[in-house]
C-alpha cells in the first residue's frame, strides 16, 4: 500500500526551462511535507519541506506547492539546469515531530543541455 | 563533519549467507534510520532508534532482520539468512530531535547483492 505515490519514473526538460515533479499522498493524516534530491551513488539530500497549513514554499529557484483537498504536491524547478538531473523523492509525515518519514517511489529528472 | 558513514559500500554475498551492514551517524544526533530503496517500493523505513533505543520496526520485513544500536555513534543491521529478494540499497540516516524532521542526513548506501 503505497500512501505517497510518484507516478512519474521519469521526466526530461530543456535546460533553462520549468520542472515541475509530481507527488500525491493517501493519507488524510500527513501534515508536514519534504523533497529530498539524490545523485548516483550518494544518498538523498533534503531539499525543501512545507507544512499543511501553508500552500506554497519557496527557495531560490525551488518552490513546493500543496493541495491539501486534491492530496497532491508538486516540486517546481525554475530555470532548471544541468546539475539539477538526479532522482527526486518526495516524503511525509503524520503528526509533524515524529520523525518516521513515508517516502514515494522517486521521478529521475534529467536536464537536456 | 565526516557525515554518516556506512560500511560495506558494496557486498555479493549467496543466499543463506549472513550479512551485516554497518552505520556510524553523525556525532551528536539522537535519532537512527535504517531505510531500503528498491525500483518498486523506493525508500522504506525498516526501523527507526531515538537515544539507541527501538522505536518503531514496523518496517522490519520478517525475522530475518535484526537491527541494533549498542551506542550513540554504532548501528548494525543483519539479514540471515539472506536471499536474492533482498537485493537492494540499504541506507542509514540520522537526525537530531527536536523537530525538524528536513533534518535527516543519510549515508551513502550499501548496495547489497544477494545471488
């Protein structure tokens, strides 16, 4: 049973252009969102978080977005460059402060030169 | 900061076989995650130690995984016997509570191949 889904396996852009990864989650319960970035070889890297009561989190060229009614998330990369190709996973919490994160399946994203 | 170090980086190892992974967190973190990344199911939390202590296995497959923490800067995860379904990346992760969870910082990983 698969709560947070990414049903992208992957996904291709242009350098310079928009990225935009998508996540949905099932249960009702996760309040506290995380993007976490991971190259070949190494293990992820947190990369930006939101919790439910905003809709919007931005840092730097990266911006999350929540849909709380919809359960759906979405990662914005903006202008995405070269050294952003890597799997993406998205995760969730319930009850923000308990540590045990549910992570989706990834989205591998790779910047076109 | 050396960050989390795992040891093996890569094991081959034939079923029935016991292996042990080994993780060292960063030095003044509280909290342990031992986590397995397959193409399927992508990252799950086997087992989680808040001040070496278990918190939650519920992620623990079956009895063939056992996990220890006999101090704040040592964790150990065994699988035996193994078999080839295990094959995966295993990664250990730690943090320092209180809240955030963005504080998790992971190793690099033990890919491990069981034939």
């Amino acid at each position: 049973d698969q709560q947070v889904k990414q049903n992208s396996p992957s996904l291709s852009v242009q350098e310079g252009r928009i990225s935009i990864l998508n996540c949905d989650y099932t249960n009702s319960m996760f309040d506290y969102f995380l993007w976490y970035k991971k190259y070949p070889a190494e293990g992820p890297t947190f990369l930006i978080s939101i919790s439910s009561i905003k809709d919007k989190n931005e840092d730097g060229r990266f911006t999350v977005f929540l849909n709380k009614s919809a359960k759906h998330l979405s990662l914005h990369i903006v202008p995405s460059q070269p050294g952003d190709s890597a799997v993406y996973f998205c995760a969730a919490v319930a009850n923000f402060g308990n540590e045990k994160l549910t992570f989706g399946t990834g989205t591998r994203l790779t910047i076109i030169p | 900061d050396a960050g989390v170090i795992q040891s093996p980086r890569h094991e081959v190892t034939e079923m029935g076989q016991e292996v042990t992974l080994r993780c060292k967190p960063i030095s003044g973190h509280n909290s342990l995650f031992w986590y397995r990344q397959t193409m399927m199911r992508g990252l799950e939390l086997l087992i989680y130690f808040n001040n070496n202590v278990p918190i939650d296995d519920s992620g623990m497959p079956e009895d063939r995984f056992s996990a220890k923490m006999p101090n704040a800067s040592f964790s150990t995860l065994k699988i035996q016997p193994s078999e080839p379904r295990d094959s995966a990346v295993y990664f250990c992760a730690s943090s320092f509570i209180p809240p955030g969870t963005d504080t998790q910082y992971f190793g690099p990983g033990t890919r491990l191949t069981v034939l």
